[in-house]
C-alpha cells in the first residue's frame, strides 16, 4: 500500500496557488514512526458537527480537535473551524449543535479550513468515538476540496467494549462511556468540547491497553480486531 497520503482522484474544488503550495507542504510531512511507543505519540482526537445524520447529502460544518502527547492533552494545541455553507441547515438541527445560520455563512472557505486542520494534524493518527461518522464526512468534504485522503483513524468504540468489558452491557453511545468513567463535556455538540472530553476518555483507555499494544501501528491493528471479534459476536 502506498504511503502518500491522496490518490490522484481529482478535487471538485479548485485550488488556488497558495492552497496547492499548502497541500503540498503537508504532503511532504514525515510518517510518524510505526515503532514509536504509545506514550511519545503524538494523537489527534475529533470531533465534527454536521447538518444533519445523512452520510451522502448532510454537509460537515464544523470540525474541531485536541492534540494528546507524553499520555496528556495539551492545551496549547487545539484546532476549532467552521467551514462556510452556502445554505443554512435546519432549525431543527441547529438546535443541537447551536451553530446559527449567520455562524454557518460566515465560516471559512472549505478548502482553507480543510488545510487548516491538515497542518494541525499532520501526519498522526486520529481518534474519534464511533469514528466511522466522522471519517466518511471530514475524508468526503476532503476529497471534494483537495483531494481522497489517506488518513489513519482509529475508533474509541471499538476499544471501550474490549478493555472494560464489564462496563460494557447496555453501554454504546459516548455519553454512555462518559458516565461510565463520570466524565462530563462543559457542552455537549459542541465540537471542540466534545474533542475534550473524548481525549479524556482515551487517556483512560490508554493505560489499560494489553501489554503487546506498544505503538500506534498495534493500537489500529488491536481496535480492528476487536470490530471484527465484535460484528462476529452479533452476527451468532
């Protein structure tokens, strides 16, 4: 499998000189080492809000992350953006995430926010609780703006079930994980809060991971392993 991070797939959106030059840069950032121990890598944790749950036609308005090194988040490194739209979402959904009409008109350029968070993240692994919503949106708006990435994500509900399975039982949502752990956003649908307090969690997980897990490389490998034994599990 090739390492560069987009395929030739070409973007809907064109770029700009500045933007191509950027996407470049970032293009060119090292691979963080797959033998780095999971206390020295560098983690992004996400969290996006959209116009709504429809992975095909709902639009993503906002994303935002934290950035997790030596086991602790640091709060000098945390990224929020909402993307301009040029029609507002619902009132029903704005009602959830409280991103108004004028706030979703007024975001930046889709293209400029989607670099932003590129530089932000570089190159390292990303983490989100049921990450597959997340992943089909921010890597759908990318490959429409810039380009089809080549990210690596990592999913916190995979590896909640598996590590504390006797909290497990009735327990699927990140607000059931949060009260499990009594842990508490300062607002939820709120993106950067909801980064926060998804950190948190996997600062947990973290220091329960079996003793083979030793970097980045076995923690994508150990959450998959655990979907599949999961699916399996169901499917009986």
């Amino acid at each position: 499998m090739s390492w560069w991070p987009f395929t030739r797939a070409q973007a809907t959106a064109a770029l700009t000189p500045a933007q191509q030059q950027r996407l470049q840069q970032w293009q060119q950032l090292p691979l963080p080492a797959k033998n780095t121990p999971l206390l020295q890598q560098r983690w992004v944790v996400l969290d996006s809000e959209s116009s709504g749950l429809n992975l095909q036609t709902d639009r993503l308005l906002s994303i935002a992350a934290v950035g997790v090194e030596q086991g602790c988040i640091d709060v000098a490194q945390h990224f929020d953006c909402r993307l301009k739209q040029q029609q507002a979402s619902s009132e029903d959904n704005i009602l959830i995430h409280g991103i108004g009409a004028d706030e979703q008109r007024k975001g930046r350029p889709a293209s400029d926010a989607l670099l932003d968070f590129l530089h932000f993240a570089r190159r390292d692994p990303l983490l989100a609780f049921h990450a597959d919503f997340d992943r089909t949106l921010v890597e759908r708006t990318l490959t429409e703006n810039l380009g089809k990435p080549k990210l690596v994500w990592i999913d916190l509900a995979d590896l909640c079930p598996a590590l504390f399975p006797q909290l497990a039982p009735g327990r699927q949502t990140l607000d059931d994980w949060l009260a499990a752990f009594q842990l508490e956003a300062f607002e939820r649908h709120n993106a950067l809060s909801d980064a926060w307090v998804t950190a948190e969690l996997f600062l947990i997980l973290l220091r329960h991971l079996p003793p083979g897990v030793r970097n980045s490389h076995d923690l994508q490998l150990y959450a998959a392993q655990q979907r599949q034994q999961r699916q399996l599990t169901q499917g009986r």
